[in-house]
C-alpha cells in the first residue's frame, strides 16, 4: 500500500477515535470549561483584595452572598460584602495577600462548591492561615460566589 494511503488512514482512524470520544464524554468539555470559570471568579475576588479594588471585590459576588468566618472559639461571625469590600478597598494597594491553592471543585449544574486553604500575608509578612468554603451559583452564564466561610489561625500552618 501507497505511504501517503496509510498516512491517510491512519488519520481517519484519529479523527474517528476523537469524535467518538467527545460523542462518549460531552460533559468532559463543559465541565472543563465551567471549572476554569470558577476559578477565574475565585481569582477575582483575590486579585481585588490585593489591588484594593472594591468594583473587582463585588463583581465576584452574587447580590446576595454571604461572608462568614469562624473564630478560634467557635463563634460564625458575618459580615456584608459592601462592608468588606469598603474595609479592603481602603487598605494600601498591594498590602494584602491571600495565597489560595484549589484543592477540591465540585460541580452540580449551577452549584460549584470550592475548598481552597491559604496563607495570608500583610504587608509582605506572614499573618494566618485556614481554608476558605465556597459556594458558587451560575446565573446567566457566569459564576458568582453566594457563599463563603473561612477559618482563621496562626499555627498549623504550611508557610
């Protein structure tokens, strides 16, 4: 057989194992896709945080999220999104730095949840660490955090 006939089919046969993979795996893309927009929203909020950028801070928010921490002593404290947003936007620019690694997404539809532990730097300088809890919900072809809880602590940490 022609070296350019067996090229040829051995190109086919490439073709032919791809499309059925994406015929057998429709949701790998989609779910590829929707993960990386999480991410991309998650990054947001952080790229606000250390540009002391409110407008970036709310537009990772949907309109009525919540923010929650819990204290050493088990206490869940809230706080609104406009308050924190204002308390970040007048801190000096590029002062404040949380670190976030993803280390778990899962995603149902138009529900993400999202388990990043982080490290927080002030000024350069180590402050805490903990884990961030997110809750995203996808509302016109785009994610927004409704939901976040975190912990906070000075030891135990991976710095």
């Amino acid at each position: 057989m022609n070296i350019f006939v067996q090229l040829i089919i051995k190109i086919l046969k490439s073709i032919y194992i791809l499309v059925l993979s994406l015929a057998f795996f429709p949701n790998f893309s989609a779910q590829k896709s929707d993960e990386e927009s999480i991410k991309s929203t998650v990054d947001q909020l952080f790229n606000g945080m250390r540009t002391s950028d409110s407008v970036l801070i709310k537009k990772s928010f949907h309109k009525n999220a919540v923010l929650q921490t819990i204290t050493k002593t088990a206490e869940v404290k809230n706080e609104s999104i406009n308050d924190f947003a204002l308390s970040i936007s007048k801190a000096e620019k590029g002062s404040l730095d949380e670190r976030i690694t993803f280390s778990n997404i899962l995603i149902d539809g138009n529900l993400a949840s999202v388990w990043t532990p982080y490290e927080f730097y002030y000024k350069g300088q180590f402050s805490h660490c903990g884990v961030n809890s997110f809750q995203l919900v996808k509302s016109n072809d785009e994610w927004k955090i409704q939901y976040i809880i975190d912990t906070r602590r000075k030891d135990n940490c991976k710095k």
